[in-house]
C-alpha cells in the first residue's frame, strides 16, 4: 500500500487559493452589508460614453453594488472550494476584483455627474505607460541574468536629457533619441560593473538611482533655472488628426476604441509595438532562447558556447531605451516642463509591474494597464465635484495596489533561476 503526499508548493499554492477565496467572500459580504446600510434608495448612476456619442446608461446604485457583491462572494467561494490552474485562478481573481471596483465606483461616483467610460480608459491606456517601458526593460534585464533597480534613476535622466534636447533643438523627436541615449548610458554602467566586476547588483542600483537624483537635480538649478529657455519642450502630435487628413477620421469616433486606440500619440503605438515585438523575440527567435538559457541556467549557456557575460552586458544595455523611452513619457509625453524628482517612485512600480507579469511583455502590458487604471482612477476623482474620498487617499492609491498585489494576492511569481547571481566562465 502506497501513499501519496502532495508537495510543499502544490500545498502552499492550494493555501494561497483558499485564503484568495475567502477574502473576495469577505470583500463581497462587507460592500453588501455596506450597500444596504448607507446607499440611499432610489439614488442612481450614470456611466457616459463621454468622447464619442455622448450617450450612456444609468442604473439603480442599490442594485449594481447587491448584484456585483454577490457576483464577488460566488466566485470567491469557486476560489476556496478547490485549487484550480494559475490561468484560472487569475481570470477569476481578475473578475472580482473588476465587479468590486465597478460596484465601489458606483457608490463613489457623485450623483447627476456620471463615469466618464471612454475618458477613464484613454487614460488608463496613456498613463500605463511609463509602467510598461519600465517593466520591459525590467524583463530583459532580468530574463538575462541581472537586476536592474535603478529605472526610477533611468526615469529620470530620460526625463532630463528628453526636456534639454527638445528644448535645444525645438523637436520632441531629438528630445525622445536624448532620453533614449541616456537611458543606455545609465544602464551600460550598470551592465558593466555586474559583469566586469560582479558587483552587488541591488546596491548598485540604488547607488545608480541616487546618481540621477542628485546629477539631475544638480543641472536642473544650475542651467534650467538660470535659463528658463532650456525648459520648455514641445510634445509630440496626437494622432488623430493625422487620421482625419487622410480621411480616416472616423475611426476616432469608434464608441470606446476610438478613443482608446485611434487618438493617441507615439508613445502609445511604440509601447504596444515593444511589447509584442519583444514577446516574440524573446520566445520566438535564438536571441531569445539565448536570453534565457543565461538567465535561468548560466553555466549551461556557456557549455554550449555562449559567451554569458557579453550577452548580459548588451542585453542590459539595450534595455536601458525602453527606460530612457519611458523617462520622456513624464515630460516629452505629457507637454510639460523638468522638475526635480517628478517621476515619483514609478520606477519601482515598473518593477512590481514586471514582477506581476511574471516577468513576459504581454504580462507586463495586462499589469501596467492596471497600475494605469489606478492612475486614471485618481485622477478622476480628483476633480469630480462632490468627491467623498480625500485626496490624500487617491495619491496613495498606485501604491496601495503595488502592495496588494506583490504580497502575493494573484499568486506567487518565481523570477529567473539566474537572476541577480553574477557568473564566472567555467562555474557550475
């Protein structure tokens, strides 16, 4: 007669999904209880396609916040009865938490204003991205073998250098190639001090990061403020309007799409594009096979002839433009000018983003995009007349959901086998 035991990750990740279950259960029964004792009856809100054709839906708050509450304990009982795949228990995870936010916004949102749909998630779109340069360069980085900290320090120099060359030059263009240089600089003294030397890679991007800190804030006193010429950048076009003069304009009156997809700007299409095209190489092509063989099974790489420690540098180089890309964003992206430390600590939310993404572009676009919605979320709030949550609450928001979800909520996420581990030709 023979036993079975079931593993110590097979029994961890069962516990994960059980205490998931029963938190969406409690979630759901509080916003109920909630609903009950403090909506007031009869009240409604409006969600408006407020871009396009100007129309929308009103519904009985009472009822949208019962019905997604209990929308939200069924699933989480589906989630505690029994373990179910990681692609499962994120769709049903994903699933409950949106019927809480839409039943939470429903509460939230001031009666006779309404949600704006079609604005909401234009900007989740648009502000998701510094989140997603951040988390592919991150993904790179990582999937070759090191750690890179210190995109807040490449946020920033992208930032800096985007504003000085665009207002040097008079073009974005020559702003976004400065930022993109920049960034590769930052990181090829990164990429070098982790191969040529097998530094701590955690310290060292700190140490990068407070760099930036201080050489960006250095230069902004001493050139920008003496010279307010050297601040003002231009942006670059949304692309709209290209659409309507060759007679495509109609796609921006799309309901929801047109909007979302069809009246952006480049940062926009060059995000999507990076994380597809990176999606393929690296699961497609022999680059990307080479790019993870170093990074899970370095000493195995080498066997087989690769030269570990020149791939990890120019891999890391590399990814230093999508940082400095995303560095514009704050500025170049947004028409606005330089100030100091103005990326904010999204630098280490690129990082939980990735982490979130389980270290796969496309995985990293579905995490960014929701860090996005967060953002967009806030700033909505923010101006909505009549808004019952401080504004000091919205600011932590980002965060907050950072926190949530690398504490595991989604699951646990295994990095590279490599990563951060400094190799030697010939270890084993």
């Amino acid at each position: 007669m023979s036993t079975t035991t079931a593993s110590p990750a097979v029994t961890a990740e069962a516990v994960r999904h059980n205490v998931a279950g029963v938190v969406l259960i409690v979630l759901g029964i509080g916003l109920g209880v909630l609903g009950l004792l403090f909506v007031e009856g009869g009240r409604t809100t409006t969600f408006r396609l407020d871009q396009t054709v100007e129309s929308g839906w009103t519904v009985d708050t009472l009822t949208i916040v019962l019905v997604l509450s209990v929308v939200t304990v069924v699933l989480g009982g589906v989630l505690a009865a029994r373990p179910l795949s990681r692609r499962a228990h994120g769709a049903i995870v994903g699933i409950a938490v949106a019927a809480l936010v839409i039943a939470a916004l429903s509460w939230v949102v001031t009666p006779g204003v309404g949600f704006p749909v079609e604005f909401v998630l234009a900007s989740t779109l648009f502000l998701a991205l510094p989140f997603i340069f951040g988390a592919l360069s991150g993904v790179v980085c990582e999937r070759s073998g090191v750690i890179n900290l210190g995109i807040e320090g490449q946020f920033l120099a992208g930032a800096f250098t985007a504003v000085l060359f665009s207002s040097i030059t008079g073009s974005p263009y020559a702003g976004i190639l400065a930022a993109v240089i920049s960034g590769m600089l930052s990181t090829l003294l990164l990429a070098w001090l982790a191969t040529r030397f097998e530094v701590n890679q955690l310290v060292t991007g700190v140490i990068l990061n407070l760099l930036a800190l201080g050489l960006t804030g250095f230069l902004f006193e001493r050139l920008m403020r003496m010279d307010h010429s050297l601040n003002q950048p231009s942006t670059v076009p949304r692309i709209g309007g290209f659409l309507h003069d060759i007679g495509l304009g109609f796609l921006t009156d799309i309901p929801v799409l047109g909007p979302v997809l069809f009246d952006q700007n480049l940062f926009v299409y060059v995000a999507l594009a990076c994380v597809f095209g990176l999606s393929y190489l690296l699961f497609q092509t022999r680059w990307g096979l080479r790019t993870r063989a170093v990074g899970e099974h370095p000493a195995a790489a080498d066997a087989a002839g690769i030269d570990v420690n020149r791939l990890r540098f120019w891999n890391v180089t590399c990814a230093g433009a999508l940082s400095g890309f995303g560095g514009a964003f704050f500025t170049i992206a947004n028409n606005v000018t330089f100030s100091k430390n103005m990326t904010a600590a999204l630098g280490f939310v690129a990082l939980a983003v990735m982490i979130v993404g389980r270290w796969k572009p496309v995985g990293a676009l579905l995490a960014a995009l929701l860090f996005g919605f967060s953002s967009a979320l806030q700033r909505f709030l923010n101006t909505m007349p009549g808004n019952p949550i401080p504004t000091e609450f919205l600011g932590m928001l980002p965060y907050i959901v950072t926190l949530v979800v690398v504490a595991g909520f989604i699951g646990k996420a295994v990095a590279p086998a490599a990563d951060g581990i400094p190799y030697r030709p010939g270890d084993k």
